[in-house]
C-alpha cells in the first residue's frame, strides 16, 4: 500500500531474506538521495556497530528529482557506516539504477541484517509489483562486467543493474557499489569513497535488478511550469560554457600548475609526466581509436563522462576521470594515461574505488616494496586482490591497512580515508572540508578550487560549499550540473506545487550536515583536526605550502553562520 503520494519504501532483512514495502513517510518528500540517507541511519543505525556486522543498515536512495524530466537529475545515493572512517557515508553514482527506482515509486532501499549462510550468493529483484530477495549461486565471485553480461542473460534488456565485485563480497574496506550506464550497461558507474562495496558484502547481497519496463517520467504538480523550467534550464546550460565537456581529465593541468596534482605518494604537487596523462590526450584518442563523450545516464545534458578505447578500437573503460588520472597515475609515478585506463578498467571489474586503491598502491610503493612507475606490477597487485593474497587484502583495504602492512610512516589519509586529489596545503579552504566534514576526506562534499581565497572567507566558504553539495546529492541533479540552491529549490517548488523558501531550502542543507555530525559523534569522533602529519610536515611547491590551519579555524565550521546571498547563489562543486 502506498503513501498519499505513491510513494513506497523497500526494507529488505538478509537475515531471514525477506522484502516488506511500505508507504514512504509524506514528511519526507523533500528528502532523497543523501539527505534521506541520513535521516534513516541517524534513525535506525547504531552508530557504534560493526559496519561490517548485521547492525549496519544500506541506504540505496534515488535523488528527489531522479525519474523527472529535470535535466542530470538521476543520481543515485549509497549510505550506511563506512568501515574507513566509523562514520556516516554517502556515495553518489551516476547511471540508471536511480532514474529506474524512483519511475518505479520507490524512494529507498533499506537493508539490514546478515545471511547466516555467508556462502550463498543473494540478490534483490526489484519491478513495478514489488521486490524479493533470490539466490543466484552462478553470480558468486564474478568480477562486475561479466557479471552483467552474466545477468543480461536473465533480466530484460532494459534492466538496470547495482552491484559490487569481488572485492565487496571479500568485505575489503576500499570496496565500490557499481551502477550500470544507460550506454551497453556498462559497470563502470561507482559510488566509490567509504567501502560501501564491503558493506553490500557484508549482506550477502551481490547485485540489485531493477525491471522498470516502460514506466513513465514522474509526473510534477505544476506540469507547465516544471517544463519551462527544464527548458530553461537545459538551454541555458547548453549556451553557457559547459566546462565538463570534455570530462573532468580535462583538468589535469590546471591542477598540476596549482600544485594539486600529486605525484610520488604527495611528496610533491606537480607530476613531471603532465604531458603523458593530460586528459587531452584520450579526447585527441578519440579520432583514432573511437570512443568519445557520452551521458551516462537518461537525460543527462553533461555528458562529461568519456568512452576510452584501446589502440585497436576496443572499448576499454568509461569514465577515466581527474581524480583517477591523479591517484592511480601521477600518485604512483606511472606515465601513461593508456596504462592508467587498464588500471581504472581492473577496479571497476574487481570493484574498488580508485582513489583509496591509487593512495594504497603510492604508499606501498613509497615504502620501497615495488618501483615507482611499475604500471605493469599495479596491475598485477590489482589482480592480487581479486586471489585475496596478503598484499591484495591489504591494497584492497584501503591506504591505512597498506600503511600497517609495509610499516611506512607517510599515509595521507584523514579519518582513515585517503586524501583525493585535490590537495589541502595549496586550497585550505578545501582542507577545512575534509577536516569538518562528516565524510572525511571527500572532494565532493565540498571543493574550493581557489588558492588565492583570503583566510578570513575559508570558513564561510566550505560551510557554504558543504550545504549546497549535501542538498544537490540530495536532489539527485549531478554537481557537474552546478546547480544553485535557488535553482534546486524552484524545481523542488514546481515538482510539489508549493514555495520553498531560501529559509527552508537553507535549513535542509544544515539539517543534512547536522544529522551526519550527530551520527558520526556518537560513532566517537571528535572534533580536533584529523589531518594527518605527512600533510602538517612535508611541504610542496616553491612556497613549501603545508597544513597549517588553525584548530580554531576547523571548529568554526560546526557553527552556523548566517546565511549570505552567495550561500543561494553559489554553484555545487565537486
């Protein structure tokens, strides 16, 4: 039975492998994606659990406006207790999976418990009538690729697919949730940062199908409007200068003359391998090898997602991306952006987030165990992780366990989670949103690119950033998008039929952040600077930049500022 809108809620106990659906709470409707995501486990996780224990809970939650005609607007939201940090996660992904869910009425999925058996492989079969849990033991230990090429096999062509690799189902702590693309359905859409893949594991759950058939967009309550607005919106996006058009491996040298491109395990800012793995390069590819830009998901207007072919013309990976291109690439030494593809490839089929797998592989190789450069021996480590050697346990587990294992002092992660790319002793501001912010060290939750920003704005700057990507993960719009508070909450007024102030829109985002401090300091973490000592201490650049932010400075963060103009009008980044 639904809720007055039609909306419903799927709860699935692994315990017993059985599905309830439920009305979605009315009260809720301006919550999806992160922001819903919090309130459920702020409500019903024990933030002191295992999260890899029964009493973990797996929030899958579409955006808001996810299934509307609103341009980028289906993504997609993973939550539950990260086994990296302790605390609250969120992973936002791309591809169909959300547009899918929320066409079908389906506002979130709620796992809980744990099989008994941890040997039978479980999935979730999800359509308009309902949801149930199956076995499927051919599934078990499949890497992600053939694992759908697996399933196409049994599910129609127009099913869409979340799933975890190998990696997941051995519990690795750097493990990703994998979504298909609306393009081949393709695995290659991760809501990485968090180990939310170990926690999907941990349920005995390797993949989510999702038969939306031929359901129809959601439809808003103020049709006309909601339209023109799309319109609008779609138009003034594709006029203006669309700076992810060639994707985000486009700015590779910007970062590398801002002293964020990191190389050897940071111990320096700036890669000398620039002109081998400048995202340019795979665009120039495409002319010769094919590939180019696509939409990784049905109504997307970014299109910033690139298909990379190998030099015979073979389709190799999608997207090979900035954040990749630096940790797996220029972190490691490694030269060739070709070779940073088959590495990006190998995590989406093992199921790993290449960040957290790219910091693993630097510090391991920074520890004097392998040869910085040696792109052939990283791919081999990859494929150790898939056999569960001691090494691969340990690169799979993230950048803290390879720390352990090779006993090296330099480990730039902050909670337990690698650092991104995106350096915090040349953009502090940046720095003060993965000290302050409850997913540790994330990019997404909160980036400044701006390392000129004068110190007395950087507080104000990353709480104002922080608000507005919580409530844009919430939406399900894409942060490429760069929407604005404003235009979030007009699109949410339109879809409802009713105003929502800046004062409500406003108080969202600070209830977002505030139910994930909430969670995260009942988990037991406090709120001195976590940032780790190779960051304080080894300096980079010619102004020898380190971590020097003040504890007083990081505090500030937790206490609300008064909202200014700029809060509403300023642009999601990530």
């Amino acid at each position: 039975m639904a809720g007055p809108s039609g909306d419903r809620l799927i709860r699935v106990d692994m315990g017993n492998q059985t599905v309830t659906i439920e009305p979605f709470p009315d009260e809720w409707k301006m919550l999806g994606g992160r922001g819903l995501s919090a309130k459920i486990l702020l409500a019903e996780c024990d933030p002191q659990c295992d999260p890899l224990g029964p009493d973990n809970v797996l929030v899958i939650a579409p955006g808001v406006l996810a299934g509307t005609a609103a341009p980028t607007s289906g993504r997609i939201s993973i939550g539950g207790k990260s086994p990296l940090t302790g605390g609250i996660k969120e992973a936002n992904a791309g591809g169909n999976p959300g547009q899918d869910l929320m066409k079908l009425g389906y506002r979130a999925i709620i796992v809980k418990g744990q099989p008994a058996d941890t040997d039978v492989t479980f999935a979730l079969d999800v359509t308009a009538e309902g949801a149930s849990v199956i076995e499927n033991p051919g599934a078990k230990g499949m890497w992600n690729y053939a694992l759908i090429d697996y399933l196409a096999e049994s599910y129609s062509d127009k099913a869409s697919f979340i799933s975890i690799g190998p990696a997941g189902e051995m519990q690795m702590k750097g493990a990703s949730v994998a979504c298909t693309d609306q393009d081949a359905r393709r695995p290659a859409r991760h809501a990485a940062r968090g180990g939310l893949g170990a926690v999907m594991g941990s349920k005995g759950l390797k993949y989510v199908s999702i038969e939306a058939g031929g359901s129809r967009v959601r439809q808003p309550a103020e049709k006309k409007d909601f339209a023109a607005m799309c319109k609008k919106y779609t138009k003034g996006y594709l006029d203006g200068p669309q700076m992810f058009k060639y994707g985000t491996s486009s700015i590779t040298s910007v970062a590398n003359m801002l002293n964020t491109f990191p190389y050897k395990n940071r111990t320096e800012g700036q890669s000398p391998d620039i002109k081998t793995l400048d995202g340019k390069n795979i665009v120039e590819s495409f002319e010769s090898r094919g590939g180019g830009m696509h939409n990784c998901l049905t109504g997307c207007i970014v299109q910033c997602s690139n298909i990379v072919h190998d030099a015979d013309g073979n389709y190799k990976t999608s997207a090979l991306e900035f954040e990749t291109l630096t940790l797996l690439g220029s972190n490691c030494a490694i030269e060739s952006w070709d070779d940073v593809a088959d590495l990006d490839r190998l995590c989406d089929e093992v199921g790993l987030d290449t960040v957290e797998t790219g910091a693993a592989i630097a510090i391991y190789m920074d520890s004097g165990k392998m040869k910085y450069g040696d792109a052939e021996g990283a791919k081999k480590l990859l494929a150790e992780i898939a056999e569960g050697t001691e090494v691969g346990l340990a690169i799979g587990n993230g950048a803290d366990a390879t720390g352990a294992l090779t006993k090296h002092h330099r480990v730039p992660t902050v909670r337990g989670q690698a650092l991104p790319a995106w350096d915090p002793r040349p953009l502090k501001a940046t720095g003060l949103t993965y000290a302050s912010g409850p997913m540790g060290a994330d990019h997404t939750a909160g980036l400044i690119v701006n390392p000129g920003l004068p110190e007395e704005e950087w507080v104000r700057k990353s709480q104002e950033v922080q608000m507005v990507n919580a409530v844009c993960d919430s939406s399900g719009f894409c942060q490429f998008l760069q929407p604005t508070l404003d235009d979030i909450r007009a699109f949410y007024g339109a879809f409802y039929g009713e105003e929502i102030s800046r004062e409500q829109i406003g108080d969202q985002a600070w209830q977002i952040l505030s139910d994930e401090w909430e969670f995260n300091e009942r988990a037991g973490w406090t709120k001195i600077d976590p940032m780790p000592e190779c960051i304080k201490k080894d300096p980079i650049g010619p102004a020898n930049l380190v971590w020097d932010v003040s504890q007083e400075l990081v505090s500030q963060v937790y206490e609300r500022l008064e909202a200014s103009e700029e809060l509403f009008t300023s642009k999601a980044a990530g």
